[in-house]
C-alpha cells in the first residue's frame, strides 16, 4: 500500500505557507506541471467560448414554426457556457496563470468547431455533437486532474455534468423537431 505520511505539525504548516506566499493558493503539495495545467485550462476557456458564440448565432438565427422555445434553449445554454469560461478564467488565475481570451487562435486552442447550422435541426445537431465533444473530452481531463489537482478536477466534473445536461436537452430537441 502506497501510504502518505500525515502532516500533522501545525507549526510546520504555518512555517511552509509563509514560504513563497506570492504563489497565493499554489503550494509545493500542488500534483502536477503547472504551466501544463494552465494550458490545458486555457484550451477549455477557448472551447466554452466557441460554445457561446456558437449557441448566440443559433439563438439570433432560430427561425420557423418550432424556433422560439428551441432559441431559448440555445440562449440558455450560451448564457451556461459563459458562466463555464468565467469559472475557468478564475481557476487560470488562482493557479497563477492568465487567461487567454484572445480571440485569434480561439478554434485552434479548443477542441469545440464553430458550424453555423442552416436550419434549426442542423444547429440543434451542431450543438450536440459540440456538447459530445467535450463531455468525452472533459472526462478525460477529470481523470487527468485526478487527485493531484482536486479543485480543477472538481470545476472539470461540474462541467462535465452540465454539458451532459445540455447534450439531453438537444437529444430530447432533436426528437421532437424531426417527429
């Protein structure tokens, strides 16, 4: 059995945050290659970005018989998706790191496409196989994260349970648009 010594010296600690203070609420337990995780962070912020002005175009161009409660399906989930990018511009940042929101080099930086859809079945099967994407995608990172970086394999698994909610909706939408 691989056993963790237990630090249980308060003294100790105390002593050890004194230590490199400027690295706020990064400390030497931190699991993993920092500059690595930022990045891979940054790739996610890029991802949720593309999904919010993926889902605003669908929201602004839902048009015909069915758009309206199908528009304000995409508003909703745009207006998730960028609470998404704000959650991880704020764990870019208590890592260190600064988020990038350039928008030159958004598509290349994440793993989302941005296809416009003509009509409200294609949008609605562009907006699932996005969502598809990163719930494969954003499982791998949970595990990646793993126990060396708790609090973004959490943020990364209240991602992942949202898009699945998100990829639900749009099944669900695309049944009852096509029926």
């Amino acid at each position: 059995m691989n056993e963790r010594p237990f630090l249980s010296d308060i003294e100790e600690l105390r002593r050890r945050a004194r230590e490199d203070m400027e690295s706020g609420a990064v400390t030497p337990a931190y699991g993993l290659d920092l500059n690595r995780a930022i990045s891979i962070l940054n790739s996610v912020l890029a991802s949720e970005i593309v999904c919010v002005l993926r889902y605003k175009r669908h929201y602004f161009m839902a048009q015909g018989l069915n758009a309206e409660p199908i528009a304000q399906e995409f508003l909703q989930h745009a207006n998730d998706e960028q609470l998404h990018a704000d959650q991880v511009a704020l764990r870019i940042t208590q890592l260190g790191g600064a988020p990038d929101f350039n928008p030159e080099g958004l598509l290349s930086r994440g793993v989302a496409e941005y296809h416009e859809g003509d009509t409200l079945i294609e949008m609605i099967k562009e907006d699932l196989v996005a969502e598809r994407v990163v719930i494969m995608w954003y499982a791998d990172l949970v595990r990646w994260f793993g126990d060396a970086d708790n609090t973004s394999r959490r943020l990364m698994e209240d991602l992942l349970a949202k898009e699945e909610e998100h990829a639900n909706d749009l099944a669900d939408l695309l049944t009852r648009v096509e029926t």
